[in-house]
C-alpha cells in the first residue's frame, strides 16, 4: 500500500552561504508500506526510470532496482518511533497476529497557507506559519487501528537531508478499531435476512479508501479517516490531536462497515456559503443501505476564537460573558427550547462597588460628637466601677454592646471612605444559539447571595378535588441571605419560582425570529430554618414537588394556591450538602456527617431513614452509579478520595441494615463539587449525535437490546477543579478482574513518572478526624483508566505480552477499552 506526497523545493538562497542541494521545483516523493511492517519512501522521478526493490532483504547493488532514500521498521505495528534504518538491525514484530498496514497516508495538520499570501509574506511571516504545522502520516492497519505519527527533525543530520527525518507516534488513547458487539449485530441481522449474507468473494473485494486529505476547511489542513469511528486529524497549537465526527440519525454500528462511505472538500463555486466547507454520506437509519448527504459550512465551532482541543476526541469553546457562573441548567421544555434555540438558565454573579460615602460624614458638629463621646467614656468607667465593686467581670457584656462607629472613624485629611467590592447574584435567561445572548435578568436583593438553581415541574395541588392537578414548568432559586452585620446573625435564606413564558415586548429579543421570551416571579417563601443550599424535584404519584435543603433541614413542598406548603421534613445532624434522588429515594449528603439514605413514603408524607454512613467524612459531592439491579453510592470528600457504598441490609457488615457498606475506595488526587449521571452508551449508538433516533432504530433490529444488565449502565460524569474532566463507569465481574489484572502488570511494566509509585498514589487517604471509625483495610476495588488506556499506544508486541501474562488476547481487552470508552462519552 502506497501514497503520494509532495514537498516544496527550497527557495533560491540570495545571502551568503551554500547553495541549496536542489533545485527550485517541486519534489514527488512515493511512500510504499510493505507487508513486514517496512516503510519506504522513493523518489517518483527515480522511481518512474528504474524498478522497485522486490525483495527489500535483497542486495540493491547487484541489480539495477532502485533504492529507498528514507525507510523504516515497523510501521504497522505501532512501533515509538519511525526512523531511518539502519542495516541489519531487526525490529521485534508480533508472534500472534498476522498485521499488515491497510492504507496510509501523509499529511500536514495546521492552519493553512494561501497560495497568494505565501507569495507576499516575508521570510519571518511564513516561518511563525510554519510553526503551527506539522508533517504526520496516519496508518490504517488491518485490524482497524490507526496509527498517528509526527515528523521531526532528528538532533544529528547524516550525510543526506532524508537521514535525519523520524516520525514520532503521538498517544491518542483512542480505539478505532470494530468493536465485538457490532460484529454480534451484524450476525443477528444477516440470520434475520435484514442484511445479505457474507459471499466468499467479498472478503478480498476492493476497498475504498478511508484515509482523507482536506486543505482550507475553516482555513485548517488535516485528515478525515473515514473508519468504524470516524476522526478528524487536525492540529492543536502546533501540535497534531483527534477530534471525534458524530452524525445525524445515523444507522447502528454493524450493518456496515463504515458509518461515513464519502466525504469530500473540494466545494464547487456554487456553494458561496461553503466555499470552506465538505459533504459527507453517511448510513441513516431505515432501511439499511439508505444514505443521508449532508453539506458542512466548516469546522467554525471547533476552531472558533475561544476554542481548544485537550484531546479525548471532543473540541470545547469558551464563551467570555463577563460574570461568574454559580449554576447553569438547560430548559427542557419544547414550548420555550428547540433544537435551533436552545435556552438556559443561569445564576450568575458580578463584582460590584458599593457606596461608602455616607460614612464620611456622621452630619454632627465637632462639639455635638466630643459630647456623645463624653458620655459614653463616662457610662463606660461607671460601668467598671459597678464591676468592681460587685465582684463580677464585664467584659464579655461591653463587648456586645460595641456599637458599630465604635469600631472606626473617617480622618478626613487622610482620605474618604473607599467604595467596598461586594457581589450582585442575578438569574441571566441566556440563548445558546445567537453567541449566548441574555434574553433576560432578575437581580437578587442587597445581601443576597444565590446556592442553588433548578429547572422542574410543580403539580398545582388542589385539596378534596377531583380535577386532574396541573403541573407547570419553573425555575427555582435558592438564596442566602447575609445582612450588613456579617456573621454575627444566623443566615437564612429563600425560595424564589420563577416562571418562563412568552412576553409581546419585541424588544427583549431584539434581533432574533424566534418569540420573545421572559422570566417572571411566580412566587417566593421565606426560609427560617437557614441558607437554601439543595433544590430537587421529587415525583410520586404524578404529583411533583420541591424538595428543599435548608440548615440542617430537608422539607418537602407542595405547590398550591399559588404558595409552597410544608408537607414532609427530615432533620440532617449538621449543614444539608446536597440531595442526589431516585425515585422516591433520597441520598442525603450532609457536609460534615457523610451520606444519608432516606425514602419518601406517599401514604403519610414522611421521609424515612434506611441507612447511613457512620463515618464523619466532610462531603464535597456525592452521585449515583447503577448497573442493571446494582446500585452505589459514590461519595467525593475534602481529601480528593472517592469511596463506594452499598445499601445492603442482609450484609453482616450492615450492622442490621442501618450503615451503608463500603464496596470501593479510590483516591482522584483532585478536587470536584458535583458529580451528574448520564447513561453509558453503546459502541453501537457511539457515532450518533442523535442517540434517540438511533436507539429506536437499534430496538427495531433487535428487539432485545436493553435486557442486558451492560445496556443498563448509569455513570457518573464530573469536572475538578483543574479543569479536567472524568467519568467513573460500572464494569461487569468479567470486565473488572480482567482490566484489573491489566493494570497490575502495567503499572509494574512501565515507566511511571519520577519513579513514582502509582499504587501508593491511589491509595486511599484516611482522616483521623473525631477519631473516625473507619478500618485500617482499603477496599480499592477501583480501576485506574488513565493506566489501562495507555494499552492502547503500546506497540503491539507489547500487548501481545501483557495480554499474555494475564491469560486473555489482544482483541479481548481492546474491545473491554473500546466499550470502557463509548461509556464514558458524555457529549
């Protein structure tokens, strides 16, 4: 397998010095890939005068064959580094398989270079372009791997300019290749006559290629690989990286080999608006064989102004709106939110400068303020005098009787009082699809400080009434309130409903089509008990209510009459952290006294405590993770561990029911605040961005898709406070022992940074706090992803050894990663 390449002849050298070695033209160079893994590239004018070498072991000099200016071993076997070889050295290859490269190609990832601008640009200008781009070349193997390598410049130039050029592979920790489920599927669909059985011919049928240079889409150059999972190459500040291709209402994984059969860049001059942009065919759902041609405008949303690429396949872009953003929660509501304008709510707060000047100037004379100062020195030695004489000691008493200009004076010839910065909380209705557009506000009072934010349904109850209850869309808030005496006073805090409809005043949406939309109070309740810090919706028996944490207390309400109604209560032992729910089913997490799990009985509208965790762990965030029937507890404390508990009341270590079983322990070495659930996908929906269309589509082929205990998976996602992101997935018993073993043997067989210990560094970190009753044991019980998806850049010898010393295969573990990580995507 072969391709072509082109490089520019140097340009004529007007300063002093050597002349260049060739000249000014350009040079078609031939890259062949032979079936040992050795990679040669000739030159095409050389090449088209005398034969090829047959046999790359035979004597070149012996015979007219033409030798290779530049090879290397072990392309196709995910070999470090490809650099030029050297006679008689032998590269390891595989004992067990049988790889050869299917397809290869060379490409420049960057941005690109415009034919008239290069003419025009000075020296320096197109060496800082330069920069930013780099020579790859990608391997497609037969097995459906891809190799991503990146050209340098070695330290020590030989004799010709070709000796000194090495390819460096770049870690993508990304599996491309077919995964085994999709192989079952597509068993079941030929045994159902959907798809025509395999002929015997077809298997060394033609294939297209796969491998897509592109030049100019949104003024970047790269490659497309059009494989079982399809991947953008592109360049990431000068460095080249992946980004994953999703389509719409594609069909499941399986029927066909490839999800996208074409794809194309070069755009015809009718297309003005994407004169930047390319067409893909893709399989849609239906019937299978039917296609969908879809026509891009670019990659504008993956190399916008404010984008990054940190890898894992996905692009994030950051929208610069000036405040700080506390909660944010999508609107799902079809009468407010479409695909086309998608809307959020936001709490959001400011810096602001508040006023001091009323504290220049008390509005007394000089004399008027030396007599009242007069007087209170002499109420004060009186005082003292009282003390003495009584016997008794009064300064805790005139400590609290400070009063407040006791504390300071204005010197006028020093300076004014200066403007204090304090914070403004306000809730932004904001449009995601017009650049985050404020559609509308609602500022919170002076003192005021917003916790939590949710976006739910409420039931309008109405008592001894037949009619079927009502339920409306709104958006709840819940606040703190710290007055101007700091905190010396107990907090409290509110409950505010807002309500989100369509408003007449054009002006609110100024510029867009859509019906201008705007957020109302609808309502608001007074919290006593203190700050609102965890707003949830619970729903029993078609009836939603709000569930709130206020202190130390967790109150159900009940919307009705056009006010919330206290209908059910639990009292926490310190600060409710926050309130994850199931179901009817609530986990309780208190901020200085773990987990609490609880359940909401209907019939007496009492919250009822099962179990709880006995040991005093400060909870930064807790989530739910289940598997089929199975579920856990994940809980996140101030020492960056994450630990796993199980209600389990037949579980001797239960204690009769009444204490959560630790499973699993695992230290993050990071901090988060929120754990969110999402349901982990299959790799046969992984290349949709339609998941429902496709599901459905999925279920129509196979009617039993979603009885498998793996089809049932519940995930939980997180971002820390580093900026990255993470997921803790639930494995299945096979699963687990096998990449367990994996990460055994890896963490002996590798590298490790600084020679440091990774087993240490993930073991659990203890507390000594209020002398925790916590065994001295660990439960580990985790998998370290971050160690076993480096299997996946290691040559394949390599894996062939690991995976042998740990009694499984190569294709056995490579798909357990590749559904690990179909089930870890989130976006």
């Amino acid at each position: 397998h072969g391709t072509w390449c082109t490089i520019s002849g140097c340009p004529p050298n007007d300063a002093a010095g050597p002349p260049p070695p060739a000249p000014s033209k350009n040079r078609i160079l031939l890259a062949i890939c032979r079936r040992s893994g050795l990679l040669q590239i000739y030159d095409n004018e050389d090449a088209a005068a005398r034969p090829l070498v047959d046999c790359p072991s035979a004597d070149a000099s012996s015979t007219n064959a033409l030798s290779p200016i530049w090879q290397a071993s072990g392309c196709s076997h995910g070999t470090a580094i490809l650099g030029q070889s050297s006679p008689g050295v032998t590269i390891r290859r595989p004992e067990l398989h049988e790889v050869e490269a299917a397809e290869i190609r060379f490409f420049v990832a960057g941005p690109s270079l415009r034919p008239d601008a290069v003419n025009s640009m000075s020296a320096a200008a197109e060496k800082d372009s330069w920069m930013l781009r780099s020579l790859c070349v990608l391997v497609d193997t037969s097995q459906g791997d891809l190799h991503l390598y990146s050209g340098s410049k070695r330290g020590g130039s030989g004799s010709d300019g070709g000796s000194s050029l090495e390819f460096s592979r770049v870690p993508l920790s990304n599996v491309s290749r077919p995964s085994e489920e999709a192989g079952r599927h597509l068993v079941k669909l030929r045994r159902k006559g959907i798809v025509p059985p395999a002929s015997r011919t077809s298997i060394d049928a033609f294939r297209p290629n796969r491998l897509h240079r592109f030049s100019g889409i949104s003024n970047q150059d790269g490659l497309f690989a059009a494989t079982p999972r399809p991947l953008w190459f592109v360049s990431e500040r000068g460095a080249p990286t992946v980004v994953s291709h999703k389509s719409r209402h594609v069909d499941p994984a399986g029927a066909c080999p490839v999800p996208v059969s074409g794809f194309c860049a070069t755009m015809p001059v009718a297309f003005e608006g994407a004169r930047h942009g390319f067409v893909t065919v893709h399989e849609r759902i239906g019937r299978v064989g039917s296609q969908r041609l879809t026509l891009y405008n670019g990659l504008w949303d993956v190399f916008a102004p404010h984008g990054l690429l940190p890898g894992g396949g996905i692009s994030i872009q950051k929208m610069p709106l000036g405040v700080t953003v506390r909660r944010i929660e999508f609107i799902d509501d079809a009468s407010i939110s479409t695909t086309s304008r998608p809307v959020y709510a936001m709490l959001v707060s400011h810096e602001v400068e508040g006023d001091q000047s009323h504290l220049n100037d008390d509005g007394l004379a000089p004399e008027e303020r030396q007599r009242i100062k007069d007087e209170k020195e002499a109420a004060r030695v009186r005082k003292q005098v009282e003390a003495d004489l009584g016997g008794f000691d009064m300064e805790q008493e005139w400590v609290e009787e400070i009063e407040r200009e006791d504390c300071f004076t204005v010197d006028r010839r020093l300076g004014l009082a200066p403007p204090i910065p304090t914070r403004k909380y306000e809730v932004w209705l904001m449009d995601a699809s017009s650049g985050w557009k404020v559609l509308d506000k609602y500022g919170l009072g002076d003192f005021e400080h917003g916790t939590a934010l949710k976006v739910m349904f409420l039931t309008d109850v109405v008592e001894d009434s037949d009619e079927t209850p009502e339920r409306s869309l709104v958006i709840a808030v819940g606040t703190s309130t710290i007055d101007h005496d700091g905190e010396d006073l107990a907090s409290k805090g509110r409950i505010l409903l807002f309500e989100v409809k369509k408003s007449k005043k054009r002006a609110l949406n100024k510029g867009t089509k859509d019906s201008p939309i705007e957020i109302m109070l609808k309502s608001e309740k007074a919290m006593a008990l203190g700050p609102v810090t965890s707003l949830s919706s619970l729903k029993s028996e078609d009836v939603y209510r709000i569930v709130v944490g206020a202190g130390a207390e967790v109150t159900v309400e009940q919307w009705g009459g056009g006010k919330l109604t206290q209908v059910g209560f639990y009292h926490a032992h310190m600060q409710v952290q926050e309130i994850v729910l199931f179901k009817t089913f609530f986990l309780l997490s208190d901020a200085y006294d773990s987990l609490h799990f609880l359940v909401w009985r209907e019939s007496d509208k009492s919250l009822t405590l099962l179990a709880k965790d006995y040991e005093p762990t400060q909870v930064f965030a807790a989530g739910l993770i289940s598997r089929g029937g199975a579920m856990s507890f994940v809980c996140h404390d101030d020492r960056q561990n994450l630990s796993f508990l199980q209600y389990a009341p037949t579980d001797a270590a239960a204690r009769g029911g009444n204490k959560l079983v630790c499973r699993a322990d695992f230290h993050m070495g990071t901090q988060t605040t929120s754990l969110r659930s999402h349901w982990c996908q299959s790799s046969l929906l992984f290349n949709s961005c339609t998941t429902t269309s496709t599901l459905a589509a999925l279920k129509q082929q196979d009617t039993l898709f979603g009885r498998l205990e793996d089809d049932q998976r519940f995930a939980v996602n997180f971002g820390t406070s580093d900026g990255s992101f993470g997921s803790i997935i639930p494995l299945s018993e096979p699963t687990y022992w096998r990449l367990t073993a994996l990460q055994s043997v890896m963490s002996n067989a590798l590298e490790s940074n600084c020679a440091l210990s990774h087993r240490a560094w993930r073991l659990y970190r203890r507390s000594t706090r209020r002398a925790g009753c916590r065994s001295n044991d660990r439960k580990k019980g985790v998998i370290d992803g971050d160690i076993v998806m480096k299997y996946v850049d290691l040559p394949l010898p390599e894996q062939e050894d690991l995976a042998s010393s740990i009694g499984s295969t190569v294709g056995l573990v490579m798909d357990n990663l590749l559904e690990l990580e179909c089930a870890a995507s989130v976006i």
